[in-house]
C-alpha cells in the first residue's frame, strides 16, 4: 500500500517536465531559425544579383560601347559577392518604339514617323549577371548550390 501512494505521487509530480518540452521543441526551433537565416542569405544574394544587372545597364545606357565600364559598374554595384560573374554586355540600336533592332548599330534602323509612333533611334544595353549561392546546411531535397542570375534591358539616347 505505502508502494502504490509513493508512485501516485510521484505520476502526479511534474518536476523537470518543461525541460524534457524544452529538450523536444529546441531541435525543431533551432532547424527554423537556420532556414530562415539561410533563405534570408540567398534572396539578399539573388537581390545583388539584379540590382548589379540593373547597375551595369544604366551604365550602359549612358555609354553604351564602353563594356569594360558596364562590367565594372556591375561588380562596384555587388561587392559583396566574389563569384559574380558578368555576361558579355550586349548592345544596339533601335527605334523609340522597339521595331528594327540592330546589334552594335552596325546598320542605323530607318524608324518610320507618323503621329502615333516616335522616329527617334535609341540605345538598347543588356547586361547579365550571375552568382552561385551556397546554403549553410545541406537541406533534402534542395540542392546545395544553386546558380542565381538577372538580365536587365535599358534603353538610352
């Protein structure tokens, strides 16, 4: 009888259970916030990505023949990234309206002028950027590198 009061005492005591919960939810919480921290770094990653893109452009759009100037605007925009790699910029001329595309303005489009449309001839610069992210922990299912890029397209005078 003395045996059988002790043990119900002791299933009615709850001494230590909040750090055997506590044991339990840490892993789970600890796994979240690792996540979390890891799918902040590759959108901050993927956001230099474009906004060196978008940089190496307007550069261009201003001086659309110095390549060298719009790679290197590309990479002053994301120096936080040593793998950034810039694409060959591409360039050409066009009409205002987007018809009559040439590479390199080797042939000057002949733009039609009427009252709807402009005849202007304007620049057109690609740049594209890319960057290889790596998570922190291997995540099943998800691939441990993945390879981020942006292209951007401004069109200048």
């Amino acid at each position: 009888m003395k045996f059988l009061a002790r043990l119900c005492v002791l299933c009615k005591a709850n001494h230590g259970a909040a750090l055997v919960e506590l044991a339990l939810v840490t892993p789970i919480l600890l796994l979240l916030v690792i996540g979390a921290v890891d799918l902040g770094r590759a959108y901050y990653v993927d956001l230099e990505v474009e906004n060196a893109a978008h940089a190496g452009a307007e550069y261009g759009s201003i001086n659309p023949t110095l390549t060298a100037g719009i790679t290197a605007a590309a990479r002053q925009s994301a120096p936080n990234l040593s793998n950034l790699t810039v694409t060959a910029p591409t360039w050409g001329c066009e009409c205002s309206d987007g018809t009559s595309y040439y590479g390199n303005c080797s042939t000057t489009p002949v733009c039609v002028v009427n009252a709807t449309r402009g005849g202007n001839v304007v620049h057109r610069v690609q740049v594209t950027t890319s960057s290889v992210y790596t998570t922190m922990v291997h995540w099943p299912g998800i691939p441990s590198s993945i390879t981020l890029s942006a292209t951007a397209t401004v069109r200048g005078n």
